[in-house]
C-alpha cells in the first residue's frame, strides 16, 4: 500500500530549493513580502536578538520612561501608506522594546523573572511563521501530538496517574481559571460558592474565583502561619463556620511556592483534609513546580500529586518564553466534563476517541502551539541541564541566605525557599522603630531601581516591608547575587546616614 494514504498534501520544499512559479498566476497581495525581502529581516531581527543577548549583562536589569514622553515618541496616527520594514523593526528595537524590565537579565531579581533558552524562541518564530491552532485534532494533529507528549513529561514528573491530562495555557491566570470550573462542575455547580487559600495566595487565584461565580465577600483569605505556610486550624475554622451558614464550599487552592516567600503549604495534610470534605484541591505550582526535577524540591513537593488539579508555568522555572502555562488535572475527564460543547461548526473535528481535541479540556478554541518551544527546549539540552539549572537557583539562594545573615547591615525576615530570599536593611546593633525601617528599606529599594544595573522587587510579610530576590534564571552567577547583595547594604548605609542612624 501506498505510504501516503491516510495524508493529503505534499512535504514543502527543502531550504535553496527552488520551486516554480505558474505562469498566470495573480501578482503577490500587498501584504505580502517577496521571499528574499521575508529573508533578509529575518536575519536582521535574528542578529539584534543575539546582540541583544551577548550585552545584556552589561545593561542594566530594568528601563522605564514616562507616559509624556513615550507618547511624543510613539502616539500618533497610524500611516495610510507603509514604509521600509528595516525601518520599522529599527523603531521597535530602538523606542518600545529597551523600556521595559529585562526579565532575563542575569540581576533581575524582581517579582518571578526567568530566561527563556534560544531553542525555545525560535520555536516560537516557527510556530507562528507555520501559522498552527492546536484547538482540535483535524486542524492540528502534530501539534496536538507534540501537546500530548509534553503534557505526559509533566504528568510524570509531578507522580501523576495514567488518567492525568490537561493542557497548555497562557499561564497560571487561565490555569487558575480553568481549575476553578473544573473544581465548580465537580461539585454539582452549587449556589452560594466557596472557596478557600492562603492570605499568601497569588491574586490570579481571587481573580479566577471570581470569574467562575464566587461572590468575593465567599473568597476566604485564610490566615497564614509563621513560615507563611496556610494555617490547617485557621481553615478547618472557616469552612466549619461556613458550612454552618449554609454555604456551599467547593475547592482548597494551595500554594506549592508563594510569589512573596516561596512557601510551600501542608499538601499532604491539605489533601487529607479536602478528601474528608469533600472538596476540590488545587496547587498553585506557576513557578515552584518544577522544582520537583530536583532530589530537594521532590522532598519539599512531596503530597502534590494527590491534588485534583496543579497549574504551573514553564515560562518560569523552566526557562521558556511567554505565554507558556499548563493545567494538569489527576482525572483528565474532570476537564472534559466541564468544558466540552459540541457546535455545529465544529462538527467536523470529531476523530474518535484517541484523538483528543484541547478546545474540550479549557477555555480557549484559538490557541498558539506552546508545545513546541517546550519540545525543542528539552530535545535540544536534555534533562540533565534543566535539573541543574533549577538546583543552581536553590544553591544561590541559600549562599544569599548566608551572606545576610552574616552581614552587619542586613536581617533575614524568612528561610530561602524554592529560590527566594527575603530580607531588609536592619543593622543589628542599631535599635529601628518601624517605620524607620520601613522607610529606609523603601528608599534602598528605589536605589536599586534608579542607582544600579539590578533590579529588586518588595514584599509585605505579616504587615512587614521587605526586600526580596528571586534568583531563578539560569545565567545568574554568584557574583551577580553577591554585587547585588553589597549594593543593598551601601545604599542601606547611605539611607540609615541621611535618618541620622547611620556612620557616615
């Protein structure tokens, strides 16, 4: 039999190979380019990302500019007629893109920062040029295929069962959102919802409770504990009380790597807890879950795969450009149930059982091919190098944790954890009130935004102000964090001289 039975097309030429063009047909539409033109730009745009790349070191991790003077730079009419390419790909590189923060600088320490490998940008050059929507199986079966995969790596890498599933998404936002419908249609889609997270929980997680029907007065906000761990008593509390006013509690989301500390909550004893309610339980892993590819983090995430739902994001601790995010569900079906729907447009996309349609599982139809820059990442530097990469952040973090607590200018306010060191300028033989602190610890931190090549970002730990580094991108070095570090305590020095408590 014919090996291309089953398909339709014909495999598209090989690079330099000439193809031939029919006599008649129509000139090219005026928005296309001719092929030697599509060449010459993409190889522009390829050379300034490489430059881009070799100096960013020596720039600095984050540039901003004023509204006033972005809009006499860039508000204006857009033009009736087109100019040079070349010339607008220099305007683009040139006015927009350098303000912005360099979130894969090797000092971007703010918020959680990341940098994406190059194989994983040039999938994404690919999979746009190819134009592809993994929606269903009929518009997309590779593409679909390569999800599948990539989806099973993350299934087995967090200890899921065979019936595990989901898909990929924008990130934890839509994750979350996708999470709490599940979690909704679960439990029978009942009046006067619940749910139920930590005082430490990202906000996409309020946000999504909301979208799905929560009231936001029914979002309970539970108290965190020393370690700023969710409070198991707290909760138990909350839903008893909750229960008793006729409420109808649906889902516990648990946090596997806060934004502020890196915490991890009890998921086991949280896993115990909702199977004797009854309820939903979801992880938050957007940037701690991938800690698991590590001996450490599998210690710290032990209890995650008894959750019925984890979101995590690759575009964080696993090095991939934006938007990269995922859902897994521990009964794929979960997924499913609450989002597959049958239009008549779409009639044409059933292709049985074993081929899967991503449109079923969440809440896009239109989706790009995120699987891709995951597939060529892994393929390309193998596993080996990704397990070092995120250990190298877990290592760096702990040498922060020992040079504050050996400096005589700087207070450690929270263990490292899961990359993220938590401290402020609190010299310890200087006896701050606190708001003193606070303030100095404020102007430290607009230093460092204004007055060095790092970039730092805050946090408030049980109604503290704290400096806070993220150190998870995979070209920071020791030094990086060291020099850093050494500017805080100058511009703490400098800060606590000009309230009067300093040396000069």
């Amino acid at each position: 039999m014919d090996d291309t039975v089953g398909k339709k097309g014909t495999a598209p030429p090989r690079a330099g190979e000439a193809t031939e063009v029919r006599s008649g047909v129509e000139a090219p539409g005026d928005l296309q380019l001719p092929p030697g033109e599509m060449l010459d730009l993409a190889h522009k745009v390829a050379e300034l990302l490489v430059e881009r790349s070799a100096n960013l070191p020596e720039e600095n991790a984050w540039e901003g500019e004023f509204r006033q003077v972005l809009d006499d730079q860039l508000l204006e009419e857009p033009p009736e007629e087109g100019r040079p390419a070349a010339e607008v790909i220099d305007k683009a590189a040139r006015e927009i893109l350098p303000y912005s923060s360099r979130m894969d600088h090797p000092r971007c320490f703010g918020f959680v920062p990341s940098s994406p490998t190059w194989p994983g940008v040039l999938a994404d050059f690919m999979a746009a040029g190819y134009h592809v929507n993994p929606c269903t199986w009929l518009v997309a079966s590779g593409p679909s295929h390569l999800e599948l995969v990539v989806i099973d790596w993350f299934r087995r890498w967090l200890g899921y069962p065979e019936g595990a599933g989901g898909l990929l998404t924008s990130g934890g936002s839509a994750a979350s959102v996708d999470a709490f419908v599940a979690a909704r249609e679960a439990a029978g889609h009942p009046e006067r919802t619940t749910v139920y997270m930590s005082d430490q929980s990202h906000s996409a997680l309020s946000r999504a409770a909301m979208i799905v029907g929560v009231r936001r007065d029914r979002i309970r906000r539970v108290a965190s504990d020393e370690h700023f761990r969710l409070d198991m008593d707290a909760l138990a509390r909350q839903m008893a009380e909750d229960r008793t006013a006729g409420l109808s509690p649906i889902a516990v989301a648990a946090n596997a790597g806060t934004t502020a500390t890196g915490a991890i909550d009890p998921l086991e004893a949280l896993a115990d807890f909702c199977e004797a309610e009854g309820l939903w339980l979801h992880v938050d892993a957007a940037y701690g879950g991938f800690a698991i590819l590590t001996e450490e983090g599998k210690r710290l995430l032990r209890g995650i795969e008894r959750a019925d739902s984890i979101g995590l994001d690759p575009h964080k601790w696993l090095f991939q450009p934006y938007e990269t995010g995922c859902l897994l569900a521990k009964d794929r079906n979960t997924l499913k149930s609450a989002f597959a729907v049958r239009p008549d447009i779409l009639q044409d996309t059933v292709w049985g059982k074993d081929h899967p349609n991503f449109a079923d599982y969440g809440l896009q139809l239109s989706r790009s091919f995120r699987a891709l820059k995951v597939w060529m990442s892994i393929q390309t530097f193998g596993m080996a190098s990704f397990r070092r990469a995120i250990a190298k952040g877990m290592e760096l973090a702990a040498r922060a944790e020992d040079y504050v607590r050996a400096s005589p200018v700087l207070e450690a306010t929270n263990m490292p954890s899961l990359g993220i060191v938590c401290f402020r300028v609190n010299p310890a033989d200087d006896d701050l009130d606190e708001e003193t602190l606070e303030e100095v610890n404020r102007t430290v931190l607009a230093r460092m935004f204004w007055d060095d090549r790092a970039f730092m970002s805050s946090t408030m730990l049980h109604g503290t102000f704290t400096l806070r580094m993220c150190i998870v991108n995979h070209t920071t070095t020791w030094d990086d964090v060291r020099e850093t570090l050494e500017s805080v305590e100058r511009f703490g020095r400098d800060a606590l001289t000009k309230a009067g408590h300093g040396r000069p």
